[in-house]
C-alpha cells in the first residue's frame, strides 16, 4: 500500500536532510506508529505521502502509484484516497460539524444527494450522531478531533494518515481518539500515526518505525513507544 | 462541479473583500472609461474624415494686381494664364472638377460670411480677393500633386489646401486619444496590480479553507475557479460602469451639446458606440481574468 525506497528529503535551508535513506513497507490494513522526536522527519515522512513535498532521493509508492511518475494533475485524485487528521484539528470554524465534513465531499465534487446520506452515517460512526449542527467551538477538543476523523474517513479512503491527533488531548480523551482510529483500521483501512504518547503506542501493540535524524532506527510488529520503556 | 457551491463561495469571497473589490471595480472602470473615450476619439475622427474629405477642395488663387508672390511678378494674372491653368487641371487626371470663383464671386460670398460684421465688409472691395480655381480631387490626399504641378507656375500666388485646415484639427484629436489611451494604460497597470492584490489578500483569507480542499483532493480548477471568477466578476462590474460613462458621454455631451451647437459638423453615432462596448466588456474580463489567473498560480499552488 505504501512503500518508500531509500528515500531522501533535504531543504534548501539545512544542511542536514530530513529523510536519510529511509525504507519502509507498510502493507493494506497494517496500522503503523511513527515515533521519533520532533525533526526526526515524522512530518515529512507523511508529507511525501501526499505529495505536498518530492523526495530529493529514491522512491515512494503510493497506493499502486509512483509518486515520481504521478503528473501534478493526477495529485487531487492521490489525495482522495487519503484521509487526513491533525493535532490542531483543522475545522472550519465559520462552519457547523456537519458542513465541515459536507466540505470534504462538496470540494471534490459530490452531490447533494451524497453529501446528506453519507455524512450522518459517518458523524454516526465517530460517535457524534445528534451533534451535526454544533460549532466546531462549542465542541470539546476530543468531539472536535472525532469531527476531524469523520472528515478525514467520509470519503472512505484507503490510507488515514495522522500526525499526532492525541497532541492536544487529555490521556482519556486520546484513548477515546486511539478506538475510533482502530474501529477504522479494522475496516480495512491502512492507518499511519505519526505521534509522541508512549502510553498509547504501548498500550496498542502495533507494529512501530522510529525515526531519529531522518534514519529508520527501529521497526518493530507488536512495538513500543522505547526500548526499556 | 457543483455551480451552487462555487457561486457560494464567489458570494462569501466578494462580500468579505467588498473594499478592496470596490477599488478594483473603480480602477478598471476608469481605466475602461478612457479606454473606450480612445476608441471613441478615433471614430469621431473618422466620421468627420468621412464627412469633411467628401467637401475640402484644393483652392488655387491667382494673381492680383497687388500680389506680393514672386511667381506673381508684380502683375495680375493674364487672360492666357488663366486659360492655360484652367486646361491643364482639367487635364490632371487626379482632379474631379474644377470650378472658377470670379472677384465678384469671392466678394459675394465674403460679404455673405461676414454680413454680422459690416465694418470689415465695408473695408473690402471685390478687387482686394483673388480670384481662384476650386478644385476637387478624385482623391483628397493627393493634394502635394497639385501643389507641386501649380505653386511655382506664373500667374499662381498661391495653392491652398483646405484639408490641411482639418488636419490640424484631427491632430488635437488625435492627440486627446493619446492622452486618453496612455491614462488608460497606467490605470490599467494600477488595475492589474490591485486584482492581483486583491486575490492574494483573498487567497490568505481562505488559507484554512483551500488548505482542507487541497488535502482532500479537490482539484485545481475547483480550488481556484472562485477566486478567478471573482476577479472576473469585479473586472464586468468595472466594465458595466465605463459602458454607462460612454453612453452617458454620448447622450449628454455629443447628443445633448455639441451636436445642436455645431450642426455643420459629423459626430459619432450610436453604432460606434455600441461597436465600443463588447471590447470593454473583453478587455475588463480579459484584465481580470489573466491578473488573477497569474496571482493564484504563484500563491494557491497545490
């Protein structure tokens, strides 16, 4: 589902590259932690998923799709088949919980018809089901994180990519988060976490990739956050 | 494509934007305003070309008994003379007709020109005017044959083309248009920058909004199809409002004051000003469009 061969990422602006000759398999329906600290290219690492960045070296795959062969007007349809969540949410804030997952399905062109038979089903499935006409600012930051998600899966995409969605939740609330993230991994869809809270990478068991100053360090089935941790 | 979203956010973008969207309707309607007050110099010389050409003749006066021209030698110009310059412009086959204008007949006309001011006619006898030949031309800018066939011949003082008379007319004309067209010009730079402003100040202002949309795949023309047709939208609204100036000008100025003052001469007509129109229409649209197509693809890339 996703592969990156010795890929490298340098910035014009540092010397030393994000991404050092990282190579990393996940297959379809695995669920992924990406652990590391900050700078150790966690962010970039998904970044080049998307194509919102171009390695400087090697290959990622995508989906079935080279990325380096993918011409820029074929990136929006890449990016349907990839959700995405964030630690600062990312709502519209002039729009109520349903029309922020609306958004989703409008922007890329969905009818009406559409719109209002799947986003209730997906409100329903993050646990929000009644709560369509709040505000995003009249939701707790975990309701707000769970109207995120459902307008990250709303399209029914085959990767869900998160980079760290616990990072401004209190421990319970992110475990809350960490269920609806695995209810939606055993759909079938490929989930990749990008993420600091060693509590949940090790109460989760799942398979860990640590980064540290671009390098693949460590990667593990049935990981934890740290050894000795 | 789903029109009723894009229209929407159309809607969201220009009311949040009104002022900077007023500003760019005021640029490009003045810059069009002038724009099309060029165009509309050009037909006004050129309906006066065409009314004007078909009536300036070339005059040839001829000596008196006082000229002072050297080809005059002192003396008024003999029966013979006049015969002969009769015969040989005649036989140019540049010139139409020729008709002879006798003293008398100069006379007559002078006095009728002037009968507000009596004291000048008196002062004028028939012997004062010359006599001359009135020539027409088959083609009115061909006047610099004649002259060179006629100026030097004796018996000529002097061969006078009316049309250069207009001339210097049609170049104040001419000149107005220039001026109307440079303003123009830098009004329309003013405009372009300010469109590209404005979609940049726009753009950031829905940063969080496009951000999302390119995340989930929205495409490019999706993403980028409100802001450019609001640019468009803007630039029409402009070029609704020069429209409106030009056929104000037309009405009140042309219609309403210069033509009952100056019944003699041709004005534009509505035809011409209608021809105007479409190209302000293009022009503001194209304006727009193009500031606004360059602005997002340097600042809404994907």
């Amino acid at each position: 589902m996703i592969r990156l061969e010795n890929v490298t990422k340098s910035y014009p602006t540092s010397t030393r590259p994000a991404l050092d000759d990282v190579t990393v398999e996940i297959d379809k329906g695995e669920f992924v932690f990406l652990v590391g600290s900050s700078g150790s290219g966690k962010s970039t690492f998904l970044r080049l998923l998307l194509k919102e960045e171009v390695p400087t070296g090697g290959h990622v795959h995508v989906a079935g799709k080279d990325l380096h062969k993918l011409s820029s007007w074929k990136v929006p349809a890449l990016r349907r088949s990839i959700g995405c969540v964030f630690q600062d949410f990312r709502l519209l804030p002039n729009k109520t919980v349903f029309q922020n997952v609306a958004f989703a399905l409008e922007v890329i062109g969905k009818p009406r018809s559409v719109v209002d038979k799947v986003v209730p089903e997906v409100l329903e499935l993050v646990g929000l089901d009644g709560k369509g006409k709040r505000m995003p600012d009249e939701l707790s930051g975990g309701e707000q994180q769970r109207v995120a998600v459902a307008r990250a899966f709303v399209n029914r995409p085959m990767i869900l990519l998160a980079d760290e969605p616990t990072g401004n939740l209190d421990p319970s609330t992110s475990v809350g988060i960490m269920k609806l993230l695995d209810r939606i991994n055993r759909t079938g869809t490929t989930v990749v976490m990008a993420t600091h809270d060693a509590a949940i990478v090790d109460s989760m068991r799942r398979r860990v990739v640590e980064l540290s100053d671009g390098r693949v360090v460590r990667d593990q089935s049935r990981g934890v956050y740290g050894y000795g941790a | 494509m789903r029109a009723q979203f894009v229209l929407s956010e159309i809607g969201i973008g220009l009311r949040r934007n009104l002022t900077m969207t007023i500003a760019v309707v005021v640029t490009v309607a003045i810059s069009l305003a002038l724009f099309g007050s060029g165009l509309l110099i050009r037909a006004q010389v050129e309906a006066m070309k065409d009314f004007w050409y078909d009536k300036v003749e070339v005059s040839v006066y001829l000596c008196g008994e006082s000229s002072q021209a050297a080809t005059c030698g002192g003396a008024a110009v003999t029966q013979q003379q006049r015969d002969e310059i009769q015969a040989d412009l005649e036989a140019m086959p540049e010139v139409d007709t020729v008709f002879y204008e006798s003293q008398e007949e100069a006379y007559a006309q002078f006095r009728e020109q002037f009968e507000d001011s009596p004291d000048l006619v008196e002062n004028v006898t028939a012997e004062a005017l010359p006599e001359s030949f009135r020539v027409k031309l088959q083609d009115p800018t061909q006047f610099a044959i004649v002259a060179s066939a006629f100026a030097q011949r004796p018996g000529v003082e002097e061969v006078q083309d009316q049309k250069a008379l207009l001339e210097g007319f049609f170049n104040v004309l001419n000149k107005l248009q220039l001026i109307a067209l440079i303003i123009a010009g830098v009004q329309v730079v003013a405009a372009v920058l300010l469109i590209s402003n404005t979609i940049r100040v726009a753009a950031f202002s829905r940063r969080r909004e496009t951000g999302i949309m390119r995340l989930v795949g929205a495409s490019n023309l999706y993403i980028q199809l409100p802001f450019l047709l609001e640019g468009v939208l803007a630039g029409l609204v402009g070029a609704g409002f020069a429209a409106g100036a030009l056929v104000a000008v037309k009405a009140v100025l042309v219609d309403g004051q210069l033509r009952p003052n100056f019944p003699v001469i041709a004005f534009v007509g509505w035809s011409d000003v209608l021809a105007i129109l479409p190209w302000l229409f293009l022009t503001g649209m194209l304006l727009a469009g193009l500031s606004s197509f360059v602005t997002l693809r340097r600042h809404l890339r994907v």
